[in-house]
C-alpha cells in the first residue's frame, strides 16, 4: 500500500476514526488488516511514530468533532509534532 508516508497517513486516519467512533459510541467494521504490513514498517523505522501518529490523530478527531460544536482536547506538549 503505497511508500511509507502513505502508510503514516493511512494509521494517522485509522487512528482519527477509532479516537471519533470511541468519543461518539460508534461501532463499525474492522477494514485495516490490509494495512497492517505497511503500519509495521512504519512503527520499526521510527520509535516515535505511534506517538507522533496519535498527537495528529488526536488533532485530526478534534477538528472534525469541532464541526458538532465540541472543544477540542488537551494534547501534552511534550506529543505534539512540529
């Protein structure tokens, strides 16, 4: 699936749909196992990029749930990403 940005991108969004469907009670339907080679790589390369990953992910749900009219939550300094 793509080169390692892509796959940063695609746990990024993964990460984002699990933060929002856990805030609103949603459950669904689990469609990543085909991404899961190309997470690994990922997080083997980069020690921090799960942490990295989350921050943005967490930035991204706050964003959207800003559209329900919903503050955003705190992200600790030390996990945001310049």
């Amino acid at each position: 699936f793509g080169n390692e940005a892509y796959a940063a991108e695609e746990l990024i969004a993964e990460l984002s749909a699990a933060f929002l469907c856990a805030r609103y009670s949603i459950t669904g339907e689990l469609r990543h196992s085909s991404y899961i080679a190309s997470w690994l790589r990922v997080l083997k390369n980069d020690n921090k990029a799960i942490f990295k990953a989350a921050a943005l992910a967490q930035k991204s749900a706050d964003y959207l749930a800003g559209f329900a009219g919903e503050v955003p939550s705190e992200v600790p300094e030390e996990l945001e990403v310049a």
